[in-house]
C-alpha cells in the first residue's frame, strides 16, 4: 500500500489531525442483579432454598460471591434461576470450587465478568468500560465522546487526549460506569436486569507529564473520581497486565461509537476482535508525520473491521487465565476507518504500568 498522506482522527467527532500537523477543529464534539425472579416476559422463576444448591456451590447472598458461573448463558438456565433464597434476598447458588483470580495493585479482584465468558456479549459481559462525560454548563446536556476503563474504585484509565479537549460551551465533567445501552435507565436482558448506571463527577485529571497533542506522545490519563464507584454486575475493574508479558494475536476492544460499516452509533456498548500487528505496519502508514514506538501498539488493518469515531479512549483487553488485562487504550486512527492496511494505533499499557501505579492516589476510606 503506498504511504500517501492519510487524514488521523481521535475518534472524538472533535478534532481531526492531518498529516502535515495542522489541526482543524470542529464544534460539535462532542442490590445488583435486582430482578430475580422475574423474567424477560414478565413471567415469575422457581426459587429453591439454602440447602438445595447443586454440589459444588453454596447459597450465599450476590454480594459475597466473586462471580456468577463463567459459562455460555445459552447453554445454562437463566440467572434468575440460580437463586436459593425467597424471591428478592439476593442469595445465589455460588462456586465453592478453588479458583486462582487476578488481583490489580490494590488486591482488588479484576477482569472478571460475574455473567457470562464468550460468545455473551450484552449487559454484564465486559463490565469495565466507563464512558467519560463531557457537560454543558448552560444547558446541561451531556455528551460522551470518549471511554475509559475502571482501574480502582476512584480512578478510571483514559487517553489524555479525551481529557484535554473542550469547547467553550462543553467541558470535562464525570464519568459514567455501569451502563451497556443508553436508551433506558435501567439495562434489561432475558437474563436479569442491572441496577441503574452511576454518574460521578472528577475531583481532578492527571495527565502524562510527556503528552504531545500533536505527536500523541504518553496519551495516557487518569480521571480522579469525587466519590467511590459502587462495583455491581455492570461495573467492575480491569486488570492491568504487571506480571505477564501477554503476546496474543488479537485483542478485543470495547466502548460506545461507530465500527466500520455503521453510518450511526448504536446505543449499546459494542465488542470487536482485532488483531495485533507489528508496529512496523503503523510505521509505514503514519511514520512520516507522528513516530510510531514501543509505546504503542498497532491494531487492526483488516478491510471493513475496525473502531471508529467515539471509540477514543476504549481499552484494548486480551484475556489471560480466566482474567480480562488491559494492554491498550484507542490513541489514534485514521479517517479510512476499516480500509485494508490502515490500522489504528493504541497506548501500549504495559509500558505504564510502573507510571500508573506511582501516580494513582491513595484513599483513606477506599
């Protein structure tokens, strides 16, 4: 493919970055599983007792089990059918089998789903996606141009470019956890419904010291939350990958925007397998103008398979022993979004894990 010049996005709907430097700027940017017992169709489950979970499992209430079976909802009955006390308690059929979970820095259990493993993919099944709010101070109206992902329960991990950009009448506000569709309140599936997503407002943004807008040097930030977020079925954090080297083929990316191929962004939160390519091939489409290093990572090139605008910020995940790790965040990509050959470039995270780590605040009342 010859290297002619290719016009870069941030995927933000907000600013557009040509390969000569220029910026052109435009205006527009911008108790858990609570039903149980009621079904999808409004009909009512069985519920059994304490003593009548199957062998391996004990009734215990949703809170003090790590996660739900991590299996293909399909293929089992639905969740609400896994409760063991009088309808509404809480109480669930859970594990007791010996498991090996990760742990982040803070000895938070991470990358679980508590739902369902592959190929479930709706409410619950990647429950580590923030979506980064962006406010109007007149109006009140919101936007959400960017994602992140929960890393603790007061910080969640973004690009730096989603942080730093404004708008005289939008600007930086919170962000909001929990939520798979925006079209109602409360996300419901013929599996259970969740509880309502949680809005929470940022205390203060750190940004990589070694940020460059133009060359999108170190795009990494971290978004400092006013108050705790309440870990649920919808929103739990991710592990940052600090004891593997990883070294998958492909990654999966999620978040709130357009895949190639969609003319509008579905209201949903949307999942797409990509490959992970050698940084040469990033290299040859981007390197004349923004240089391409360990830093990062290059993702995609496949012909009508890719993310695009709204995804600036999402995380890269593989998963890696039964946990999800974080090992990129969405930096760049260009306007040929899904045209063959021209992958997008990401933050590679492990190589600031050590930065994460040295710069995440310490709570006293976590």
């Amino acid at each position: 493919m010859s290297a002619s010049p290719v016009v870069l996005s941030y995927y933000l709907g907000l600013v557009y970055i040509i390969t000569s430097g220029a910026i052109v700027t435009a205006q527009n940017i911008v108790n858990d599983v609570s039903n149980w017992g009621t079904s999808y169709d409004g009909s009512n489950y069985q519920y059994g007792r304490a003593g009548y979970c199957s062998s391996g499992t004990q009734c215990v209430h949703i809170d003090n089990c790590p996660f739900l079976y991590k299996t293909d909802l399909q293929s089992r009955l639905r969740i609400g059918e896994l409760g063991c006390g009088y309808q509404g308690s809480g109480m669930v059929c859970c594990p007791t089998t010996s498991t090996t979970h990760s742990t982040n820095f803070n000895g938070q259990l991470c990358g679980q789903s508590m739902v369902a493993a592959a190929p479930y993919n709706r409410i619950g099944a990647y429950p580590w996606v923030a979506r980064v709010i962006f406010k109007n101070a007149g109006s009140g109206e919101t936007k959400f141009p960017c994602s992140g992902s929960i890393i603790s329960n007061r910080v969640v991990l973004t690009a730096a470019h989603c942080v730093l950009t404004k708008t005289d009448s939008y600007k930086l506000f919170g962000v909001r956890i929990g939520e798979w569709s925006s079209k109602t309140d409360l996300d419901c599936g013929q599996e259970f419904c969740a509880l309502p997503h949680q809005d929470i407002t940022i205390s203060h943004v750190i940004v990589h010291p070694g940020y460059e807008q133009r060359t999108f040097k170190d795009n990494i930030a971290l978004l400092v939350l006013n108050d705790r977020a309440n870990f649920t079925v919808t929103a739990q954090p991710i592990c940052l990958p600090q004891h593997w080297a990883g070294g998958s083929n492909y990654g999966l990316v999620i978040g709130w925007g357009k895949i190639s191929g969609q003319h509008e962004a579905p209201p949903f939160q949307q999942v797409i397998q990509l490959p992970i390519l050698g940084l040469q091939q990033c290299s040859h489409v981007y390197g004349r103008t923004i240089p391409i290093t360990e830093n990062n990572l290059c993702v995609g090139g496949l012909a009508g398979r890719d993310v695009c605008e709204g995804f600036g910020g999402s995380p890269l995940v593989e998963e890696q022993g039964g946990s999800y790790f974080q090992i990129g965040i969405l930096s760049f990509g260009s306007d040929q979004c899904g045209a063959p050959g021209v992958p997008s470039v990401y933050t590679n995270v492990r190589r600031y894990v050590n930065w994460i780590k040295d710069n995440i605040p310490t709570f006293r009342n976590k």
